[in-house]
C-alpha cells in the first residue's frame, strides 16, 4: 500500500512490521529500533550485511540522550546547528541498544530528519526507528517512491510517500576520535559547511573491507547497467560501435549521437540540483535496458565530493 497517512505507519510499525518512509536524503526501510525482530527483518529484506550498522532515527536533538551517551561538545554544536538534517552523528552507545543495531560497535549513529512527515511520525511513535536506504544492498538508493516498488513491492506492506527526497544523497557522517570531528562519510551536508561550524575535519572515507561505515564500501550504489567512467564521451561511444549506450553527465554534452541516451544532472552544472538528481538519473538509465552508461566525475568541491564518492563506488572497474 501506497499512503501518505502517517496513522496507518505507526499502525504497522507498532506490530513490527518493516515500511518504507521519506527523507530529505533518500527513503528508507524502517522498522523499530528498540526491537530486535524488526531490525533483523530489515537486514534480510536489503540482503544487508551484518557487519553493516543502522543510523537511528529520532524526533528531536533532546532525543539523543536515549540513545547516546558522553557525547562531545563539538557533537552537540553541530547537532544545534544541522538538525533536523542530513547529518549523521557516530557517537558513544547507551548499553541498551542493540548489537544489530550497531553491528556490535561501542558507537551508534544518530540523526534527526528534516522531513515533515517522518518528523510528525517519529515524534509520535513510542520508539526511534533504524532506517537504511530503501535498496538491496549494494545497489541505487531510492529517492521516490516509485523506486522502493520496483525494488520491494512483494516485500513490505507500506510504503509511506513523502514526494521527491529534495536533497538526494545520503546524510554526512561525522565520527569523533580522541574529541575530534572525523568524517565517515560525504553526504548532503559538504564538509566545507562541517568545517565552517567547527574547524578542520579529517576525512577517513577510505575504501576498505572491514569498513567504518559501509557507505564505503568500494561497489556500492550501483544500477543494474554497467557503468564505467570515460575522459571521452564521442571517443568512448566510437569505441562501442555494438553496443545500446546512455551517458550520465553533470552538464549537456554537444555533438553526442542522438541514438545515446543522455541523462543530464543540471542544465546550469548546479551542483546542488545534481546531487538531488543522481540516483533518479541512474534508475532512470537502467529502466532503458543499455548495455552501458558512461559518466565521468564533477568537480570535486562542495557536493561534487559526495557525487563522485557515489560515482567511484557504482563504476565497475575494468581491468
Ligand atoms: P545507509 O542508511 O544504508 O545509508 O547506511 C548507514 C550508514 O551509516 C552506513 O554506511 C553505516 O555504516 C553508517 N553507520 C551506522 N552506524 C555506524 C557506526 N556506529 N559507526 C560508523 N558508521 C556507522
Ligand atoms: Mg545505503
């Protein structure tokens, strides 16, 4: 069921039961955080692994004293200045949240969403609530709810539709070692804006196995399609004489044959309006069935920092 009656979600998530919900990032799975059955239902549901923690979601900053505890003075600062918003803060857990929750970590992640009607059902649930992005694992978030059906129509009972996520990429993710801000994850808030509250952040966003935040992992956020990077549109589509080819471009590109599909971000290279765009342009892309999509990264400044964390991750690379 498609509704955007809050009721019937605090209804189903009351019984335990696994709905999608609206963010300002992306939608995500969401089940009661305070309840073991219903967070193991959302890893298998996301074929998620169990090493990979949940962000918390709560009502209000005040919130986190349920959750977290010995929390930094640059944490609450920024929890003042950002929330409700798309950041995440990796903090000290209190004991009795649930090791599926944090994957067995010490921290858990918490963040306040700036979505009205998440906002208006969290603050009336009994309980936070995990929700991780509204995709298999691995694969493109969702940022309608038109993507979580193709992804979990026979899965979940309730989608709760929020309209478009009006900023598209997931939250930033700001860690604190020895007090000091680190950051886990590039999101919708840039690091410049981080910086701008509290000093200089180290960004640890590595590529790792045995990852902090799987938001690092290296394939993830990928289409179905084939996708690979090319410093050459016209030079690249040449070399694909065969092959069904959509490009996905921060600006128009002139001169592209007109039997390639171009997914454009931003008509003006918006930055801003090319984060919101990018999962819809890539699920777009694999709706036409090509055999390819070629992208190539955008300036590496502001959101262009998380577009081409996101872009890095879904290419394959070709050996
Ligand atoms: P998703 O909601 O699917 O975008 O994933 C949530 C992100 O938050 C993942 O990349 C998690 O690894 C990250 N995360 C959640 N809890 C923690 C934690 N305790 N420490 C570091 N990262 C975390
Ligand atoms: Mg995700």
């Amino acid at each position: 069921m498609i509704t955007s009656d809050i009721n019937l979600a605090i209804e189903s998530l009351k019984k335990g039961n696994v709905i999608a919900i609206p963010t300002e990032t992306v939608y995500g799975l969401a089940g009661n955080a305070f309840e073991e059955s219903s967070v193991n239902k959302i890893f298998k549901i996301k074929n998620r692994p169990s090493f990979n923690p949940l962000i918390v979601h709560v009502p209000n900053p005040k919130y986190i004293n349920k959750i977290a505890q010995n929390i930094p003075k640059i944490a609450q600062k920024l929890s003042k200045h950002f929330w409700p918003g798309p950041l995440t803060l990796v903090l000290e857990k209190q004991k009795h949240i649930s090791d599926i929750v944090t994957a067995g970590k010490s921290t858990v992640a918490v963040r306040v969403p700036n979505h009205k009607l998440t906002l208006d059902l969290l603050s009336k649930l009994p309980f936070p609530l995990v929700a991780p992005s509204a995709n298999p694992f691995g694969f493109t978030s969702s940022t309608s709810a038109d993507h979580v059906i193709e992804y979990f129509a026979d899965k979940i009972d309730l989608i709760l539709d929020g309209g478009v996520s009006l900023k598209g990429i997931e939250s930033t993710i700001i860690g604190f070692e020895n007090d000091n801000a680190v950051l886990y994850r590039h999101g919708s808030i840039p690091i410049e804006e981080i910086e701008k509250i509290i000093g200089k952040v180290e960004i640890k966003n590595k590529n790792n196995l045995s990852p902090e935040a799987p938001g690092m992992l290296k394939r993830h956020y990928a289409p179905k399609t084939k996708i690979v990077f090319s410093n050459d549109f016209i030079k690249s589509i040449k070399s694909y004489p065969n092959k069904k080819i959509g490009i996905l471009c921060l600006k128009k590109i002139k001169k592209i044959p007109k039997s390639v599909h171009q997914e454009v971000l931003s008509s003006d290279g918006n930055l801003n309006e090319a984060a919101k765009n990018l999962y819809a342009s890539l699920h777009k892309l694999d709706r036409l069935n090509l055999d390819l999509i070629l992208t190539s990264i955008v300036p590496e400044y502001e959101l262009g920092r998380s577009i081409n964390d996101r872009l890095r991750r879904a290419v394959e690379v070709e050996n």
